[in-house]
C-alpha cells in the first residue's frame, strides 16, 4: 500500500529536491549530476507545481505533480 505526502514547506520541498537527484542522477543517471552541484534536481516549473512524496513500507519514492499554469509554460521553452 502507498502512501501520500504534499509537500508544505520548503523542507519538505528541499527534501524531495533532493530524492530527485539520488533517484534520476545518481541511481537511474537519467540526469548529469555534474549539473546539479547543490545535489538537488529541480527545474524553472517547480516553483509553479504541486509536489508529493509517496511511501510504501520504508521505502520513499519523488512523485511530482506539475500544475504550471498556462502564462507561466507559454514563456518558456522545454
């Protein structure tokens, strides 16, 4: 069974900054960790979305739900 945790404060957001890159840099290397020399993956639209933390047993895994509105995706290219 999973487990759902919105992300509230900026520890929060930090903390799963931070799943991100040991999940997409260091484990998968999806991403070049020498881009993220803070040890965080996150990206201009983070700021704009919604973010959740889900959990089964002891283990913790980033699920991210973008909620970028419109006027804020329209400016920028991906």
């Amino acid at each position: 069974m999973y487990t759902f945790r919105q992300a509230r404060t900026q520890a929060d957001y930090e903390a799963l900054y931070k799943l991100c890159y040991r999940a997409y840099c260091v484990e998968r290397k999806w991403l070049p960790a020498k881009n993220y020399s803070d040890q965080t993956e996150k990206d201009i639209y983070d700021r704009s979305s919604t973010i959740f933390s889900s959990r089964t047993g002891s283990m913790r895994f980033p699920f991210i739900i973008s909620s970028t509105p419109p006027s804020v995706a329209g400016k920028n290219e991906y």
